[in-house]
C-alpha cells in the first residue's frame, strides 16, 4: 500500500527542512467559482495541506468570521457532496483535509468517506469528535482511506496526548489556545512547552492552529513545530478577494521558510 | 482508552461530541459530581436550600374544575411555587454548589424563557459568584421581565445576534464562551441537553420533583397517577418529574412538545416527534435538521420550547415506548394558558400551559378514578406582557 499523501508530504517536507504550511477554506465561500479559484490560487501560493471546510450551521468551536463564512456558503446551498464536486473540480496537487464537525458527516452517509476519496481527499478530522466519545463512528473514520486527524488542546493532559496521537494518522492538529478559532495579535506564551509535551507523546508530525495570522506567528511556530494551520485570517482574506488571500498565504509561507 | 461510560448513553443516544479542549473539564466535572453525590455534607446542603431557600417541598395541588373538565382527577405539581417562578432552581442550585466545589467563581448559563437565567443569577448572587447569561435577542424581548430580574441580581446578559436569536444560538454562544475561559467558568447548561455528564446531572438535580410528586400522590390519592404529563424543550422538568415514576410500569408517562404553528407547518419545536437523530451541542439525539445534516431552527411561541434539539435520555425512552411524546400548538397552548388561569387560578408559564393543553384535549380518555399528574413547571409572570401583546387574554 503506498504511504497516504498526507505521510508523504512530510517526509518530503522533513528531507528539505521545511515546515508544513496547512491552509483552511471554507468550501464554498465566498461562492462557489471563487472557493475553487481560492483552492487552486493557495495551493500555488506555497500551501503543502488544504484543509476544505463543511459548513456547518452550528459551528461551536468556531470564532466569528468562519461562522459568517459557513453561513454565506450555506445560504448559498453548499453540501458535503457539492463541497466533493468542488474539489474534484479544482485538482490540486497538494493533499486535501475535510474538515467537518460530525453532524454533516453523518448526515453525508455511512459511504461519505470513501465518496471523499473519489473525489480526491486525503484526510478527515472532525472537530467534535475527541478521541474515546463514540469508538465506533471513530473506528469508521480510522479505517477508511482517508488519514484520521486528531486535535490535541492545551488543556489535554500529558497521557491522554499519547492516547490521541496513537488514534490518529498524517499529523496531530495541535489547538495553541483556549477559545474557538480567530485571529490573534500574539502567540499564547506556553505554546514551546505544549508543543514539547506533545512532541514526547507522539512521533506523527506536530502542526499548530487557532489564532495564527501573521509571518511572524509562523516563523515562531517554525522553530518548534512541524507546520502551522492559517485559517480565520485566510478566510477573511478570502472574504475580500482571491488575490488577497494569494497575498496572504504568500505572506505566510515566507515567514514560515525565513527562519530555516 | 477514556470510553465514555454506560451511564451516559441512553440507549444510542448520549455522548460527548465536543471539542477537545472540553474534555478535561466534563471529565472534572465527571468526578466531582460522583464525589459529591458521595458525600453527606453536599447533599445535607443541597436539601437545606431546597428546603428554605427554594420553598421545597412543592405542593401538590388539586385542580377541582379543571378535574371536571377532564372527567378525571388531575393533580398538579407546583415547580412555579419555588423561589424564583420555575423548576429551573433546583439545577441551578446543585451545580453552583459542584462549581463552588471545583473553586470556578465564575459562572455561564445559556437561557430561551429566561427561567434559567433568572434561576442561575439568583443562585450566583447567593453564593456572591460572577454570572454571565447568554439569551438570544429575539427571547430578550419576548421575555423582557426576566432580563430586568437577571440583571437587577447583578448577572451580566450577553445578547446573541447569530442565527435564529433564540435559545439554540445563546446555547452554542455559552459553550464558545467556555471553550475560551474553561480553567476558571463552569458552565450552568439550564437541561437535560449538552454533553456527558450533564443530561445524568441535570436529571440527578431536578429528580427531586418526581420523589416529591410520588410520595405525595401515594399519601393524597392513595395511588399512583395513571398518567404524568410534562412539557418538554431540552426535556428537565419532564426528566425530572419521569424519574419518580419510569420503574412503575403502570404509570403512563408523557411529554409535550410545541407544535408551533403546527407539525407540518415547518415552523415548530418537536424534535422527538418529527425530528431525526444527530448531534448538536455535544449530544446525539433527536433533531430538527435537513438531509445534509444542517440544524433547522425551531418555532415556538413560548421561548423555553423553542429549540430544535432535545435531551438525549428522551430520546431513548421514546424509542424504547416507555414515553410517549405528542405535541400540542401555539394556540392551543394559548388556550391553556387561559383555562388554567380562569378555572384554578393558577396563572402557568407558556411552556407549562402546553402540557395543559395536552391534557384538556384528551377529556374522556382516562377513567374516573384514574388520576393524572401534572407538572406545573413554571408560572406565567414572565409571559403575561406577550400574552397580552396577542390580544389574547383579556378576551
Ligand atoms: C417554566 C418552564 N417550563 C419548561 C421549560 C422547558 O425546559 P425543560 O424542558 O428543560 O423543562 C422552561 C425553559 O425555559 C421553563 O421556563
């Protein structure tokens, strides 16, 4: 079996001493023309990962600005399977994450996973899903195809990482703060030791997300982790223009190369 | 691995579907709630303030015209008597005091009618705790009474602005709240909704008004209800009421949901009746929402029913029959909102009034000597501006 796309990218990234840039989208906004423009424009800005958000209706783990995002792809009748056709449409080359909160996910049928496959998806994590809430939804999510990220939080004691990180494959999504998603002024302080504890926990690759909006936020990510997750800044950007957002993820991947 | 233990699925439905940064807080919670309940001191302090600061026991009234009416004995447990109008109390009490247990001075609620809120201002005021309500700006109008009361306690009401403005959107606003401020807030979720362990605890808490109703129907009927009748939006005052009866298989238990503007108008609250499993605010259970997954937002002329979700132990009663849920409409809830007023002088909230409603439609269909047992949840101060605003109850 070769190894998923996901384990690929960060050997190659790992051989080159670079660090995983993982971008987030939220499918279909801000329609759908643009949602596949963005994914093709991020991918040839420098993105390694694009994480294509489901919008949800009830997004409780996130901030304002991809709430108004799931809202105005929703309005706009996005679905599990548009967001599919929509992937399948814009043929990035870079692995492709689903990011979903469960609801969707089962509504999509007990097929959905391998239909994401089809469609050109690498990955799947769901946001409230945690490691040990429903062993056999999380046993059909880890025996699909499809890499099973898994999200660790500041607040997660030393051990139960362990037990995350050996539920999950590709990489372990590490949230640096406390709070839903949204862009940040400062990284929070205790990040460097987070990121050590888990890094003791795991051998899978260590990205950082939640709050990361400026080159210097990824350069400091860069010395401890093995990439960094942009999403609210991104999506804002997005909200603006295509080249905005371009801009950005440019941005980012500059800072995220200069410290190396 | 941390598996979630049997007692918090009800059948299929239960869990903990949140993210993880939760986790370690509902697992603290998880602990102190069983140490508490172990321990003699916290309960001797619970029962002490539901005996002389809430009013506890509630009486358990007869309704002699409304009796009439139904052509049977109807009995009606008084949760509107306790301090502060509503069952909503004596949740609000046993979680301040596991807060107050777990050193979190500062305190979250969610609210729709505001019975909550009121009832978890009131308790943070006691216990001298921070209080920060969450309430929909379409519920802070509608229940504008219950926004002074909130705020003359000294709780901070955030207004929620996202989506439908009703109890859904403050839910979800509460809980992002406390994904951002977990170390020091807990989270007062006002029923039988939400992540494990809280539909265990809510229901632990409000199961006092089913040990009260049981004794007394024993010592003033001389038997056992025939039927238990309660209204039901996220399920507590139903759960609570259920537990006194759920292992005497004679007793008939049923809840009440709002209709709305009816069951196929789309615009209506009942999740069990026309609802399909899924998860929201951390739970699987019985859901409005569309074939993609997407919560539909609910309707209901009283606020603390309008929300599309409901508790998960509900829905496994429901499926296993031994509940049975129907659903009753905004005006025949108006209706009963006058009857009770005019033929007992018992003035019940609007979410009580459903069950009311339930209850007089089904005139003829219990016995003689065949009592029902109805709880009273909360009283109608809160709702008589809306009322009236309707044109209605002056008729
Ligand atoms: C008086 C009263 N009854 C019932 C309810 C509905 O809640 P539950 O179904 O949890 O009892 C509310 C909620 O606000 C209420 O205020």
């Amino acid at each position: 079996m070769t190894p998923n796309p996901i384990t690929r990218r960060f050997a190659d990234l790992r051989a080159r001493n670079r660090r995983a840039l993982v971008c987030y989208l939220t499918a279909g906004h801000p329609d759908e023309d643009r949602s596949i423009e963005l994914l093709r424009g991020v991918a040839a800005a420098g993105a390694d990962i694009i994480e294509v958000g489901i919008p949800f209706s009830d997004p409780l783990a996130d901030g304002p600005v991809i709430q108004a995002s799931s809202q105005q792809a929703l309005a706009q009748g996005m679905t599990f399977d548009r967001a599919l056709a929509l992937i399948a449409k814009a043929g990035v080359t870079v692995p492709v994450i689903i990011f979903s909160y469960l609801n969707p996910l089962l509504a999509a049928g007990p097929d959905a996973l391998k239909r994401a496959a089809a469609a050109g998806a690498s990955g799947v994590l769901v946001t409230d899903l945690p490691v040990g809430a429903d062993p056999p939804r999380e046993a059909w999510l880890g025996d699909s195809r499809l890499a099973f990220i898994r999200l660790v939080a500041p607040t997660t004691p030393s051990d139960r990482m362990a037990e995350i990180a050996h539920h999950g494959s590709g990489f372990v999504y590490l949230i640096s703060r406390l709070g839903v998603t949204g862009a940040r002024a400062e990284l929070p302080p205790e990040l460097p030791d987070t990121v050590a504890r888990l890094r003791a926990a795991t051998t899978l690759p260590i990205c950082v997300g939640f709050g990361i909006a400026r080159p210097e936020h990824a350069a400091s990510v860069a010395r401890v982790a093995d990439g960094v997750v942009v999403g609210s800044a991104l999506v804002e950007a997005a909200g603006r223009s295509v080249d905005d957002a371009i801009a950005f993820t440019s941005g980012i991947r500059h800072g995220l190369d200069a410290t190396l | 691995m941390t598996t979630l233990a049997h007692r918090d699925r009800f059948g299929i439905f239960g869990g903990r579907y949140v993210p993880e940064t939760l986790i370690p807080a509902l697992d603290e919670l998880d602990e102190a709630l069983d140490a508490a309940l172990r321990d003699p001191a916290f309960t001797a302090e619970f029962d002490d303030l539901l005996r002389n600061y809430v009013g506890r026991p509630s009486p358990l009234s007869t309704a002699p015209h409304f009796s009439t009416r139904v052509a049977a004995p109807v009995y009606l447990k008084r949760e509107d008597l306790n301090h502060t109008g509503a069952h909503k109390i004596n949740n609000t009490i046993g979680q301040a005091l596991l807060a107050r247990r777990m050193g979190k001075r500062r305190i979250i609620a969610e609210t729709g009618a505001g019975q909550h809120g009121v009832a978890t201002a009131t308790i943070c005021a006691r216990f001298g705790l921070e209080c920060v309500v969450y309430m929909g700006e379409e519920d802070m109008r509608r229940q504008e009474l219950n926004v002074f009361r909130m705020r003359l306690m000294g709780a901070k009401v955030v207004p929620v602005l996202s989506g439908t403005r009703t109890l859904k959107d403050a839910t979800t606003e509460a809980i992002r709240d406390w994904v951002t401020t977990v170390n020091s807030s807990h989270y007062i979720i006002g029923s039988v909704v939400g992540p494990a362990p809280y539909p265990r605890m809510v229901k632990e808490f409000q199961s006092v008004i089913g040990r009260e109703a049981r004794a007394q129907m024993l010592e003033r009927a001389g038997r056992l209800p025939r039927t238990v009748v309660a209204c039901v939006g996220g399920g507590s005052n139903a759960m609570g009421i259920f537990t006194g009866f759920v292992d005497d298989p004679d007793v008939e238990l049923v809840g009440v949901e709002a209709a709305g503007e009816g069951l196929d108008s789309g615009r209506h609250s009942a999740s069990l009746a026309r609802g399909t499993p899924g998860v929201l605010h951390g739970a699987y259970s019985y859901l409005l929402q569309d074939a993609a997954g997407q919560v539909h937002p609910a309707h209901s002329i009283s606020a603390g029913l309008d929300y599309p979700g409901v508790g998960p132990e509900h829905s496994n009663l429901k499926d296993s029959g031994r509940a049975t849920y129907v659903a009753v409409s905004d005006a025949e809830a108006l209706a009963g909102f006058q009857l009770l007023s005019r033929c007992e002088g018992i003035v019940p909230a609007l979410e009580t009034a459903h069950a009311i409603a339930w209850v007089d439609n089904q005139a003829g269909r219990w016995a003689a000597d065949e009592p029902v047992l109805i709880c009273i949840s909360g009283r109608g101060d809160k709702d008589v501006a809306q009322v009236s605003a309707l044109g209605v109850a002056g008729a």
